[in-house]
C-alpha cells in the first residue's frame, strides 16, 4: 500500500474548529511536524479537507 508523508505548514490558529479537529486525528501537533500514513480513502480524504495547511509527499 501507498504510504504519504504529510507535514503541517500552515497555523491552525483561526480556522475552525473541524478543521482544527481533523489536523488532530492526522496526528498533527505543531509546525513542521510530519506524520506518515497508509494511504487510504479515509485518510485521502481528511488531507483533502486541509489541504490549504498541509504539504503532502508520496513514499
């Protein structure tokens, strides 16, 4: 399976609160942080809803 490196490079500050919600169920605590993941539809999918915050790479 696909695997996808995704680091948060934007703020969550001043976004909502869904939004700030979903970075957290990525894993994702802080600037410049980068988790990894399977890529699966479910995760697809919650990058896709912030993708304005994130930089994504394939594995």
């Amino acid at each position: 399976m696909k695997k996808v490196r995704i680091t948060q490079v934007r703020s969550a500050i001043n976004r909502p609160k869904r939004q700030k919600l979903t970075l957290a169920a990525l894993g994702l605590k802080k600037l410049h942080n980068a988790k990894e993941h399977d890529a699966t539809p479910q995760i697809l999918g919650m990058i896709d809803k912030v993708k304005h915050l994130l930089k994504v790479e394939e594995i």
